[in-house]
C-alpha cells in the first residue's frame, strides 16, 4: 500500500470513529484529491457547565436519530424511507416523523406522518389528506387500490407543544389534535395561469378528522403585494410533476402561539390558537387568526418604517414565539437565513451575505437580541467573519438556561451560544451526506431534555475543548469511502438561487 492510500484510510478510519461519537479533533491533509478538505466531524466543543445539557435530535438525516452531547448515537428509529421533515422527540421516547419515502410525483411533499414507541412501533399515524395513484416503497395499499398520503412538508406540531420544541409545563398530547403544514394543488389565475403548489394547514383530531384547514391562495390579497410583485409571481415556473405546481409561497413553518403575555394583556392577534408561519420566497412572517383565517400580523418586505430596526429578511426560517416558561417569552425568534448572493459575498441590494438569530418584541418590531458574526464582531476566516451562513433550511431554540441552539442546517453544524455569544457546545452531523450537494445538510435539530427519554441511562458529559482554527466546511465519504472532489460550502453558497424578497406594499398598523 503507498503512503497516499495508507493515509487515505487511516483518515477514513478516523473519520468513522468521530462519526460515532468521539467527539476529538482531526484535519487530514495530503490526501488522494489534493482539492479535498476534511475537517472535524462530531462534537468539536463541549462545556457542560454552560450549556443545557441533554440529547438532540437531527432531523433531516435518512432516518430519526438521537444523539447525547458528546456525539453518541444513543437512539435510532427506522423510518421507513421517510425522513425528519423534521423529526420530533415527545414524552416517554416517542418520536415523530414520516414514514415511507416522500411523494415521487410532487414536490417536498412527505408521505404518512406517525408517532413511534421507543421500540418503533407506530402509535398514531395520519395520512388521509388526500389518496393517489402511485405508492412508494413499503407503502402499504387501500383496500381499492389507491393511497393515502398526508403531503406534509416542513413542519407539524402536537397539540400542547406550541412550537414543537421543550418548554417547562408543556405537555405534548400524543393523542390530541395534530397542526400540519402541507400542500394542495389549486387553480388560482390571479396568482398565476399554472397550477399552484400552494401552501395548506390542516389541524387533525385523535380519530384522524380534518377539523380545520386555511389555505395561503386564499388570503392572497391581505399579503400586500404590489403590481410588480404579482408580475413576478405570474411568472413563476411549474415545480415537479403530477402533484407539483407554482411553489408561489412557500411556507416553511407552522406553529401555534401557544400561551403568551400578550394575549394576557388584551391584544386579541396573539390568542394561543393562533398560528404564525413564515415564507422564504417572499420574506414575509405572519399571524394567522385560528377563527377567521385572516392574517392578523405580519412582519413585510422591504421593511420601512416601524420594521426598520430589524433591517433586510431574506429567506427567513424557523419564525417562532417563544414558548411561555423560557427566557424571552413572547418574543418572536427567528432564522434570517441572509442570502445567497450572486456577486459579492458580503454585500447585496436586497440582504447581507450572512446568517442571523433575531429576537424581536412583535409590539415594537425591536431587536432584543441578535447572533451573527458581524453583532459578535468574530473574525479569523478570510472573508473576516466566523463562518456562520445557511442559506436554506435551519432554525433557531431558546433553551430553558436562556442559551440558544442554532442549526446552521445547509452545513450541517449545530451549536448552543450563550446570550453573550460565547459557543457552549458545537457539533457537525457525520450522518446526512447528500452526493448531489456534494456536502452533508441537517434540516433541523431540537434539544431534547433527558426524562423525555427515559429508557436511556443519563449520559455522562465529557467537556471537549474547541480547536484553535474552526474549520469552515464538512465533507463526507460516499458509499466507496471516496470524498468527492468539490467546492467547499462557503463557495457553493453563490450558486445556490433564491428569488429577491418581493416588495410588498405595507399594509396600515395594527
């Protein structure tokens, strides 16, 4: 064997073992493609002093897997060919997720969304949406030959569990009402002469009845779009196949409110059953009102005016309240995923070339709190800032000890900060490599409190001191162990398209 390949696997060999969880530190250079990076994978740096200790759940990662502090999988659910759409981890070490791979004939559509045992046994299902042709693998058929699929897509709640994440005093129903964010195919000529993929929520009772359904086509017009606007959306292209269509919104969360002091104090907008979303393409965040089915709040493009200290949103993620019982209660949190840009790296007439966790009070529409590389003033990386970018997917949680874990999701590196932005814990997820990306992804991951598992034995928390030089991007072997030439994250970043926030007319305060 010559020195090339011996080194070439006593890397691969490393790269194995950090993948179950040991959590070192290793860069392996001169390896066989000379244009090849490889940097630590795992967990990269630990302090259990400082950081909310418990599990993390990865969602987006071929199958539903738990992981402790230090980087071990603890836990594993077979889901079937489904994925974490996200994944979700409930009391008693259920999980949610959906099962059966994704519909082939739309687009992002997930097929039967359940709720597992630890042991993987479903103990709720739902799929009754709607019934197609065509099944996929290990979907099992109605009895006139037909399926049933949910096209559930980004995100799904259980009743008592606003946000989908841990709060002190919430109490997730497996058995309660189930919120699901979904598509349905809609003729629409004013949005666009093309079918549309449009954006539908649907709330589901424990017999599995549709009780309530608002669909985004519908309240078009409270959006506040402008001529140009409209134009742009005219000329939106078809996306997928049978079940696609015009992806003219594209609502990427979905939540209740959940209890809340504004509420408390009268401001009818923020009744708990209401139900705030954001959408990437247009930038939008909005309340939803449960009776009426109005949008009763809502956060625009191009932000003037009373939105002006929150600056330019592009592509948001994750827009959430945070839940009653952790720090900052009230305030909504958001992804600002940044970009990309198509020319400079740091600078663009819509947005910036960077990622940033917003907290912003919705009275005011103040910043209260915000991470990102030019509000921590980081540098060391080339382009003067700390890598922190995702350009797609990625969502932020407030954590019970007033950290913040953050999914930087199109890199796959999750990390808790604290309100000061210090990193407490930082980790790179080994498991979800993607060859047409050429690079690994996590849609997103969830701190999960260790009595939500209780079939586990406590983890012990190992601290794992930080590198002195953060690596800027991840790279897994394929299926033959090669690591595929590429272009690293931070590049690919400008190749990545995403239409400009669409400038909207403001609608009158609220």
């Amino acid at each position: 064997m010559d020195m090339a390949a011996n080194l070439k696997e006593v890397c691969m060999k490393l790269i194995k073992s950090l993948a179950l969880g040991l959590g070192a530190v290793l860069a392996c250079s001169g390896m066989a493609q000379a244009d090849t990076a490889v940097i630590p994978m795992g967990t990269i740096q630990y302090n259990p002093a400082k950081a909310w200790n418990s599990y993390v759940i990865l969602a987006g990662s071929g199958s539903a897997k738990l992981i402790d502090r230090n980087g071990n999988l603890v836990k594993e659910w077979d889901v079937k060919g489904g994925q974490g759409f996200p994944a979700k981890v409930f009391p008693g070490g259920h999980v949610g997720v959906s099962l059966y791979p994704g519909l082939s004939t739309g687009f992002q559509d997930s097929n039967t969304l359940a709720i597992l045992d630890f042991d993987g046994n479903i103990v709720r299902q739902f799929n009754g949406w709607q019934k197609v042709d065509k099944g996929e693998k290990g979907q099992p058929a109605n009895a006139d030959g037909t399926y049933s699929v949910s096209r559930q897509h980004h995100d799904f709640q259980l009743e008592g569990s606003s946000t989908g994440y841990y709060a002190p005093g919430s109490k997730p129903k497996l058995d309660g009402k189930m919120l699901v964010l979904a598509h349905d195919n809609v003729a629409n000529p004013k949005i666009n002469s093309q079918m549309l993929l449009d954006d539908v929520i649907y709330i589901v009772d424990k017999k599995g009845d549709v009780v309530w359904k608002w669909h985004a086509s519908d309240h078009f017009d409270q959006f506040g779009f402008t001529e140009a606007a409209k134009n742009h959306i005219k000329a939106l292209p078809f996306l997928g196949k049978q079940h696609g269509g015009v992806d003219w919104l594209h609502i990427n969360c979905a939540s209740w409110l959940g209890p809340n002091k504004w509420y408390d104090k009268g401001d009818k907008r923020f009744h708990p059953d209401n139900i705030i979303c954001d959408s990437r393409n247009s930038s939008h965040l909005f309340i939803i009102d449960h009776k009426t089915g109005d949008i009763v709040w809502q956060v625009t493009p191009p932000f003037v005016g009373q939105d002006s200290d929150l600056g330019p949103i592009t592509g948001v993620h994750g827009t959430h309240m945070i839940p009653k019982g952790l720090p900052g209660a009230g305030n909504i949190l958001i992804f600002d995923n940044g970009g990309p840009l198509e020319d400079d790296l740091y600078k663009d007439s819509q947005g910036h070339a960077w990622s940033r966790i917003i907290e912003f009070d919705p009275i005011t529409r103040k910043i209260v709190w915000e991470y990102s590389a030019p509000a921590e003033k980081v540098s060391g990386s080339q382009f003067g800032y700390r890598f922190f970018f995702s350009p797609f997917i990625s969502i932020a949680q407030r954590l019970p000890n007033g950290n913040t874990m953050i999914t930087e999701g199109a890199c796959s590196r999750i990390f808790e900060v604290t309100t000061d932005g210090e990193i407490v814990w930082e980790y790179r997820n080994p498991y979800n490599f993607t060859p047409f990306m050429k690079h690994s992804y996590t849609y997103r991951a969830y701190a999960v409190p260790y009595d939500y598992v209780p079939q586990l034995t406590k983890p012990v928390e190992v601290p794992v001191t930080a590198p002195s030089e953060p690596a800027s991007f991840i790279m897994l072997p394929d299926d033959n162990g090669n690591v595929p030439n590429f272009k690293p994250v931070i590049d690919q970043r400008a190749t990545v398209q995403f239409d400009d926030p669409w400038v909207v007319n403001r609608p009158a305060a609220k």
